[in-house]
C-alpha cells in the first residue's frame, strides 16, 4: 500500500505477487495469509482503478474467507462490509492522485 502512495503501485504489486506465491508453494492457496494477499493486490487494483484485476483478487479472497469461516458467517459479512467501505476511500485517493498530478502540470 506504500509504494501505492509512492506512485510505485507496480512495484508493490510485484512484490505481493511473489509473496503470494510463496505462501502458495509453502503453505497453501487456502489459508488467511493467502486470502490477505490477494485482498490486498485487489485493493491496490482497486486505488489504480484496474477494476477487472481487483475484482477477480477479491473474488480470490473471499472464497477463501468463505471456506474458513463458513461456521462464521458474522466475520465473512465484517469482511464483506470492510471491503465495501474501500470504494468512498478509493475514490477520495485517485481524486486526490489526479488533482496532485494536474497541479503539477500547471
């Protein structure tokens, strides 16, 4: 999220997508750490407005939010009311993104 706010979402985006695949190769593409990755490569996608690449990494966590709280449906909907609340934020980011950008340019 870092280099996010960096002007380096690339960077950042390389480096979960390693992350994820350690996790993946160590452990397994079925547990918390795993699902946290992808929620957070959704949300960078998401703050970069690449809204089919976010959409499938959330798509990616939440299966597995579902798997492992299906005896759990209060902490899947907390999950799911999180998450929702990222787009207003979202949006306030790349407004802010555009205006710094624009101000610059002047």
């Amino acid at each position: 999220m870092f280099l996010t706010e960096q002007q380096e979402p690339e960077r950042g985006i390389s480096e979960l997508q390693k992350l994820s695949g350690i996790i993946k190769e160590y452990h397994s593409d079925d547990c918390l750490d795993y699902a946290k990755v992808q929620e957070t490569l959704a949300t960078i996608y998401l703050m970069t407005a690449s809204l089919s690449q976010a959409k499938s990494h959330f798509k990616k966590a939440f299966k597995i939010y579902e798997k492992i709280w299906a005896d759990e449906p209060e902490l899947i909907e907390a999950k799911y009311q999180e998450i929702q609340e990222l787009y207003p934020q979202v949006g306030f980011f790349l407004g802010q993104q555009i205006s710094t950008f624009l101000t610059k340019q002047l």
